[in-house]
C-alpha cells in the first residue's frame, strides 16, 4: 500500500451518524427476520461477500452466498428445539464512514421462551455497491 496512513484514517465525509446506525439496525434486524423465517437467501441478501466470520480464534470467509447447509435449520430445531432468535441488546460501539460496529446479544430460544444459548457478538455492518450489509460477525 501506497500509503499506510490511509488505511488507518478513513476520510470523514460528513457522515450521519444516527442515520447510518439506523440504517445498521434495520439490516441486522432485516437479516434476524429472515434467519426466524428460515430464509437462506434471504439472510445472504442481507450480508455483503466475502462475508467474514470470527469464531474464537478461527477465521472463516465465505466468498460468495449459499454457505450455509440447506439443512442448518432443521439440524438447529432437532438438536437443540430452537423456535427462534431474539435480540436483548444491540449496541452501538463505533460508527465511521460507510460502516457501524454493534455489540449485540440475542439467544437463540425455543417455542416456549426458555433459552438455548445466548450470543455475545460483535457485528460490523458496511455500506457498500449502495446497500447496507453485514460485512464482518465475530463470536
């Protein structure tokens, strides 16, 4: 890279930092709607590729949509009975240009509200090829 110091200072471009975390919220929540739906695609239309996952300290990169099994619902539901996913919180923790880091926390629960798991995350959402997406999720 020519300059290094790019890299580490984005240019600030006069951004709307309550319109972009707006925009942010509304994608995770568009992508968790789809996830209770059990909508594969539609949860790849609401991520930006490649699509980066932190889980512990492996690293995966899925480069393109459609990474997620056919059966990764039916295998969740036999497993562990999961009804569907809720968020308890969702905050805002950095917004710069074109991007908003979230801390979130949602559990996975079953039909009658008792909880599985619950997930403390941090997402990274981007604007991109004029969309919103989630670029980056690490576990």
């Amino acid at each position: 890279m020519a300059d290094a110091n790019a890299l580490f200072i984005p240019q600030q471009d006069g951004i709307d930092e309550t319109a972009m975390t707006l925009a942010a919220l509304a994608c995770i929540d568009g992508f968790t709607a789809c996830f209770n739906a059990r909508d594969l695609d539609g949860m790849d239309a609401h991520l930006h590729f490649p699509h980066v996952i932190l889980s512990g300290e492996q690293l995966v990169i899925w480069e393109r949509p459609g990474q997620l099994a056919a059966g990764f619902f039916d295998d969740l539901t036999r497993a562990t009975r999961w009804h569907h996913t809720a968020y308890q919180e969702q905050h805002v923790v950095l917004v710069s240009p074109r991007k908003v880091h979230l801390r979130v926390v949602y559990s996975r629960n079953r039909a009658d509200g008792s909880i599985i798991t619950q997930h403390r995350n941090v997402w990274i959402v981007t604007w991109q090829d004029g969309r919103w997406g989630i670029k980056q999720r690490s576990y």
